[in-house]
C-alpha cells in the first residue's frame, strides 16, 4: 500500500477529489477576537522541570534518523495486573507497557500503527494499522486474537459502541464490528482531497454515529443499521492544493448536550483546522453558532465552559450557550494540541515540544520541553499524564 507523502511538519495524503454541495442553513456566526522507551527506561527517577515531573520516558518506535516520526497517540487499559498502557509505533508493533513505563509485552502489526487503541467490555484492545488492517489484542497474553483487513489507512481511534466499536477509515468509511472482529455495517462517503496524517474519531451519542469526513462532510448514522440519516458539507471549498489553503476536519468533535449548553437541542462541535469551530444541531445539522478559530485537537468541555487550544498558541474559555470567548491565555508561538483534564489542571502541548499547565482560570502554572514535535493531544492515566513526540518517545508526566 502507498504511503502518504510526507510534507513537512504533516504527512499529507491526495486523495480523489470529492465535495458535495453546501447545505444551506442559518448561520450565527461570531468574530474571532484573536486573530486565532529503548524498551528499557530511560530515567526511573523523576526529573522536575518547571514543577512538572517526567515521571518515565521510553523509546518506542526505535526509529533511524529522518525516518517517519510515531503519530500513534497510547491508550490506557486495565489488565489482570492493573493499568496498562498500550501503543502502536513505526517499527510496525505494539507495546504494552506497565504504569512504570516497562516494556511487558511487544506484538507484531503488518505496518506502523498510527490509530490509538480502545479497550473493549471483553478485555480485547483493539488498534489499527497504515495497511488497513484492524487486531484484536490480548493484552495479558500479549497476543492477537483475531485480524480484519480493510481497504484503507487507520488513521483514528476505535469508539465504542455497546460491545461493539466503530472504525472511520482515511477514505471516508465507517464501519461497526462486534467484539470478535465480525463486520456489523458500513457505510462509505465521498473521497477527501487533500489530508493530514491526523483524522478525527466518529462520535456515539444514545442511537445515533456522528462522523466529520475529511471532505468536509459531517453524517449523521444510525448506530444500529448505519443507515444515513442527514449530511451537511462544511468546506465552500476542498480543493487547496498546498498545506497552507487546506482546511480540513483532523479533531474528534466535541458533542454538547442541551442541559449543559442552555440550547433547546443538543449541539456537536466540529473544529476545522485553519478554519471554524463550528457548533451543529444533532437533529439535521444546521449551523446554530461558529468561531473562526483553527485547532488541531478536539474541544474540552468542562461544566458550561469549553475549553480550546489553537493553532496560534492560545488556549481560550468560551461559553458553550454563545460560543464568547470569557478568557484568553497566549502560552506559544506555534500549533497547540489539547486541552486535556487531570488534577484538577488543563494540560497542553505545542509543535516544539513543550507541555504547559494551566488552571480553569487560565493561569501558566508550569511548563516543560520534551523535545521534537508534538501533534497529538495528551492522554490521561490514573497517576500523570501521558504524551507522545514524533521522535517516537512516549512521556509520563505529574
């Protein structure tokens, strides 16, 4: 299978072009006030840096110099044993490691593993591959179960589905299988054109599949059938030919209830990198409210606030009822990833390798440099906080 180009900082991957046309809708928009582990450890012994602690690092990808950096983000998963934490890497495997950041068992992909994992209700964790192919994997016994093998790249994280999951795929497919790997439905929308090596997740809510397609188009499925049930395009235009004219969906959206936003109907979020944040009904995918703000990560919400951190360095509040902006911190120069939620703290992560913390009010409290670049958001673990660079070292930090 080819592999995307890559162009710097991003793998772009060309795909057919495919748009649909706009649905027309009323649009509430407001302006934007801001311009918007080596297997073994390396260090056992915490390291303070600015009053954040690097708890453990380990080398997972075990990569060359210019080979592609590790773009798969871990997954926290329970074991016999206790928490584990399990992450694909380019030298086409998986580790399991323990809390302590010890390598317990490593297993064998077909191609680098760039999709996350989730753990399912029979214990299995499930991961994709750049080949297409989807492993069922026993965490304790450190073996795969059972395989499935898709026409296309996986780029984003399984979701859960009751028992079963849900998988989107590079080209615009979205697939329900059951905990042993059996195909449920699928469902295919257009091809994208240009796209980052970075997807957005499928979004469950009660019976009902939400998917932000990299040509722009957001879908409504039914979860148990996967049938179709309303379709809105967000892009005027998909065909920028150069990384700096794309706008395309790379965050899972963010899905906001009716009692937590003071709407009479429940809202989904979808950020556009190098575009909106646009907030759309559930019921058929009108536009209520937007923002121009450019993110790379998905929106957190917290209480009646969401949290963004953006392209620009910012990390900013807003209200979810009207989308205002209510603080504003400026903590980089470049492409944040985040916000996260532990201790009580917001934590993000910039395209230079620094992590910074902050309080709900928007105070830098601490920061710390890892190195290389960061482009996925932090993962929260039971004890610290866990974050990946492209020179495919995984950090734990408290």
């Amino acid at each position: 299978m080819m592999r995307s180009a890559v162009i710097a900082p991003l793998k772009i991957a060309l795909l057919a072009a495919g748009l649909t046309a706009l649905a027309g809708c009323s649009m509430n928009l407001f302006s934007s006030e801001e311009g918007e582990q080596k297997a073994a450890i390396e260090s056992s012994s915490a390291e303070t840096t600015s009053d954040i602690s690097i708890l453990w690092r380990s080398d997972l990808d075990q990569r060359r110099p210019a080979s592609n950096g590790g773009i798969s983000n871990p997954a926290v998963a329970k074991s016999k044993d206790g928490e584990m934490i399990v992450a694909g890497a380019q030298d086409r495997r998986v580790r399991v490691l323990n809390g302590s950041g010890r390598e317990i068992h490593r297993v064998a992909l077909t191609a680098a593993g760039e999709s996350g994992g989730l753990q399912l209700a029979n214990g299995l964790v499930v991961v994709g591959d750049v080949a297409g192919k989807v492993f069922g994997i026993d965490i304790d016994q450190g073996s795969v179960v059972w395989t499935v093998e898709l026409s296309s790249s996986l780029l984003s994280r399984p979701v859960l589905v009751g028992n079963d999951f849900i998988m989107q795929t590079e080209n615009n497919q979205v697939f329900r299988f059951s905990d042993s790997g059996q195909k449920i439905w699928s469902y295919s929308g257009p091809p994208g054109s240009l796209g980052m090596q970075l997807l957005p997740s499928p979004v469950v809510h009660r019976d009902q599949i939400y998917v932000a397609m990299r040509n722009g188009d957001v879908v409504a499925l039914r979860a148990d059938s996967g049938s179709f049930l309303w379709q809105r395009q967000l892009l005027i235009n998909s065909n920028a030919s150069v990384l700096r004219d794309l706008k395309v969906p790379v965050a899972t959206p963010l899905l906001i209830t009716a009692e937590q936003s003071g709407h009479q109907e429940d809202m989904l979020a979808v950020p556009l990198f190098q575009g909106e944040l646009f907030f759309l009904s559930l019921q058929d995918g009108s536009t209520l409210m937007s923002r121009a703000i450019s993110l790379k990560s998905s929106p957190l919400l917290i209480g009646k606030r969401v949290y963004v951190a953006d392209a620009h360095g910012a990390v900013s509040m807003l209200d979810a009822a009207t989308a205002d902006t209510l603080w504003k911190q400026q903590v980089s120069s470049g492409e944040l990833t985040g916000p996260i939620y532990w201790n009580k703290m917001l934590w993000v992560a910039d395209e230079f390798g620094k992590v910074y913390r902050l309080n709900l009010d928007g105070k830098l409290l601490a920061t710390v440099e890892l190195g290389g670049r960061i482009d996925l958001a932090p993962v929260v673990s039971s004890d610290g906080v866990l974050v990946r660079n492209n020179l495919g070292t995984l950090f734990k930090l408290r």
